[in-house]
C-alpha cells in the first residue's frame, strides 16, 4: 500500500505540473509565438486552437523528473537512481530532441525528409543508449535473434511509433488519449514483473498526459502539435523496449498489441499513398477518425470508439502476457479484430483488394499530369490568347484535381461558373486584384493528398487569375496610344 502511495504521489505531480504549464501555454506563450499555421484541408478543426501543447507535455515530464529526484523517494525503495543509468539518459535526451524537432516544426515547418532524417538519428542514438532489439519472441514461433536486422528493425520501431503517434494526432483527445491506454498497459505488465522503478516512470508520463487530455479532450483547447507527439511517441517507443520480455533480454512483440490502432492507421496511411502514387509523407484525410466522421459518427464519440478499441486490444495483449500458453490465439484474434474494423470502415482495400490494386493505374496518370502542369503553369496558361481559352484550360486542370464546382468572379459579380451547388462541399477561395476564384471540393477530392493538392489549387488558382489580370493590360496600354496620337 506505502508503494501505491509513492507511486500515485508521483503521477499526480506530474499531472499538476503539466495542467499548470498548459495554462501558461494558452495565456502567455501562445500569443507570444503567434503561431498562424494555414488551415489545411483535412483539418477538422476549423478554428485557431493553439498547436503548442508539448511544451507543457515534455516540460511537465522534465520538471517532475526533476522534483521527484529530489525528494527521498530512493530512500523508500522507488527512484530513478535504481534505474539503468544509460536507459534513463537515452529516455531523456532523445526526448528533448524529439521534441525539439517537433517544436521547430510547429513553428516553422521543417521539410518531411529533414524530420524524417531527425527521427533517424535520434532512434541510433537511442540504440547508443541501450534500447536494442536483439532477440524476439514471435507467437508460435521460437525464439528469433536478430543479428545484423537488430539496429534496422529498431530504427524503424522508434521511428515508426513516433510517427504513428503524430498520425493519429487528427482528433481532439486521440492521440493522447491512446497514449494513456499503451501506457497504463505496459505499468500493468511492469507492475507483474515486479519493475517498480520503471513503473514509477510509466506512471508519471501517464499523469503528465493526463493532465495534459484533460485540455485536450473534446472540444480541445489546446492541441499538442508536433513536439508533443513526436515527445510522446518516442517514449511510449523506448519504454516498450524497456519493459520486460517474455524471458529475459528477450524482447516481446506484445507492444504491437498495445499501440494496434496507431500502428494500424500509420500501415494502411502509408500503403494506399504509395498504391495512389501519393508519398508516404503526403497527408490525407483517410484515417481511421476519418472514416468514422464519414460514417455520421461525432468526432467526440469517433474518439471514444478509437480508445476503446485501443482498450480492447490492450486487453488482448495482457492477456497474451498473463497467459503465456495462449499468446498465438490471441494474436490471431487481434488480427481477426483489424480485419473486421477495417472491413466496416469499408477501406476499399479490405473489401475489394484486387479491384483497388489495380485500379490506381488511372489515378497515379491523372495525378501525374496533374502534377506536370503544375510545374509548367505559368506556360501552360501563356498559350491562352484569351479569356474563354484561358477559362477552358483552368477547368481542365481542376476537374483532374476533382474539383466539383467552380466560381470566377470579379468585383463580385460571377464571369463564369461551373458544376452544381454542394453545401456540404470544402470551400476553397483565391483572390488576385479584382479577380477572385471559389471552388468547391467534395469529400472524395480532399481526403486524399490533402495538404498537396491544396498547395497545388492555391498555386495554379492564382496563377490563372494572373494572367485574366495579364490579358486586360493590352487594351488598357492601346487606349492610352490612341488617346496620345
């Protein structure tokens, strides 16, 4: 009971501590930043919501890290004093670094290949620290050592949950909320194998992202951007490493049964971008929340449905470390579950494999040329002697962009217009002098290569009504020759 008591005290710092910092975070340190990131068009948040929740994620974490150092819990029996040295340096550095790419990135928006390139080195860095895998235990299956995958297969664990986490970041209270239940399910299994010390940890990262959800949890005040889940991500990542195997210096692939739901939709994310010709890093808005909302579900109760199936597969791999017999069995009914759960969000890659397979041919020639264009724009619009050609050749791109409706419009009065009026349609508009373009988006346009195509719709919007501006230049340049002669 006197362990319960220090451990609990532990956690509840931790929460204090980061529902404080939120509370600096929205009131002083958000106006500072000014933080006025584009809205893009898979957001389902359409107001300003500060994006710098990791910093009272990381910090809280950091600052009870620190006060509990102080105090005589060592004395007690608990403390990080009784932890490897090595693992609990690694779990802390690369934290900071996690989270400081994370924040340069909420600031500034650093290319995907420089985070990517970020992640990479901090995961060796973790490998540096202790957080190896080498031997796996596999479900009906032996004992399998790694050998030279060891580092490979590490580096993609660390960077892959990192990024899974920040994935599922697209719902108030998600991804933090999935955190907890990964969390609270490898204390459960520290807590069998009698690791208090590291059960202490777990437990104060659970009540600094608690404190934390409680902001963030619908309708959110505060989101926790990408320092805090890169943060978070890397060390739900580390302390699945740490917590202990099956046998000793064996590593268990139970945690894939923990984070099931995120590293689902990290899977299917990365897989139908590359079938579509989209890349991997390319976000779209065809995650699993997605798929809820567009099924009438409320982004609150698509959340609550998300956790508890996060909860259910949680379940799932307590119960394959308990029953040790029987963890076979319950992988496959894991696998089972996925299945069913992508089955009834009706992913066509689940329903129609092969159909959606080879059906992407089509997709991948029209978003090539799309993207060609694109690059020749301004080119591609100079051919246009006047305004109805001009007009022609701008439909014709955005129909390739799936563009349902069109509006050209100048001081208010509609030139031009295209396709039936949808309501429940994204609403894109551009504007250049006088000259102001709006189109309308359906829901199977956006979704896919969201933020990529909404930089190619600004771009080219704007690059056609720069040149209707162009095309009534000359007649105002010959009135004025006229009237000198």
């Amino acid at each position: 009971m006197n362990e319960w008591k220090l451990l609990i005290s532990g956690g509840l710092i931790g929460l204090i501590l980061s529902s404080i910092l939120v509370m600096i975070v929205l009131y002083r340190l958000s106006p500072l930043l000014q933080s006025r990131r584009v809205i893009s068009l898979r957001d389902q948040q359409r107001e300003l919501v500060s994006r710098f929740g990791g910093v009272a994620l990381f910090w809280g974490f950091a600052v009870t890290l620190v006060i509990v150092w102080m105090l005589p819990f060592d004395q007690r029996g608990l403390g990080f004093q009784l932890l490897s040295e090595n693992r609990f340096a690694g779990l802390c550095i690369g934290g900071l670094l996690a989270w400081c790419i994370g924040f340069f990135d909420d600031i500034i928006q650093i290319r995907a290949r420089w985070k990517l390139l970020g992640q990479i080195v901090i995961a060796f860095l973790a490998i540096a620290f202790g957080f190896e895998i080498n031997l796996i235990q596999i479900p009906f299956l032996q004992t399998v050592n790694l050998g030279l995958w060891s580092w490979p297969l590490t580096v993609l664990w660390i960077v892959g949950v990192m990024n899974a986490v920040n994935l599922i970041d697209g719902l108030d209270g998600l991804s933090s909320g999935l955190s907890i239940i990964s969390l609270i399910c490898m204390a459960v299994i520290c807590w069998w194998m009698s690791q208090l010390n590291l059960l202490f940890l777990i437990i104060i990262l659970i009540g600094v992202t608690l404190g934390f959800w409680s902001f963030n949890r619908p309708p959110a005040t505060i989101f926790m951007g990408d320092s805090g889940s890169l943060f978070l991500g890397y060390s739900v990542a580390v302390l699945s490493i740490w917590i202990p195997g099956t046998q000793a210096g064996t590593q268990s692939i139970l945690p894939v049964l923990i984070l099931a739901v995120p590293i689902l939709d990290t899977i299917f994310a990365v897989f139908r971008r590359l079938l579509k010709g989209i890349p991997f890093y390319s976000a779209d808005n065809d995650h699993l929340h997605h798929r809820l909302i567009s099924k009438g579900f409320s982004p609150p109760l698509a959340m609550f449905i998300l956790v508890l199936s996060g909860m259910i597969f949680g379940g799932l791999a307590l119960m394959a470390f308990r029953l040790s017999h029987l963890q076979g069995f319950v992988f496959l009914a894991a696998i089972i579950l996925a299945y069913l759960l992508l089955y009834w969000l009706e992913y066509d890659l689940i329903r129609k494999p092969l159909d959606s397979i080879w059906g992407q041919g089509e997709h991948r020639k029209s978003r090539n040329l799309m993207l060609a264009l694109c690059e020749k724009i301004d080119d591609y619009f100079a051919k246009d002697p006047d305004q109805e050609s001009i007009i022609r050749s701008y439909q014709f791109w955005t129909e390739m962009a799936g563009v349902s409706r069109v509006e050209l419009r100048k001081k208010d009065s509609i030139i031009w217009q295209s396709g039936p009026e949808n309501q429940s349609h994204r609403i894109l508009m551009f504007q250049h002098f006088e000259w102001e373009v709006r189109m309308a988006l359906p829901a199977s346009s956006w979704k896919i290569d969201s933020d990529v195509k909404g930089n190619l719709l600004e771009r080219v919007s704007l690059a056609f009504l720069a040149r209707l501006k162009q095309l009534e230049l000359p007649s105002v340049i010959n009135l004025k020759k006229n009237s000198l002669s």
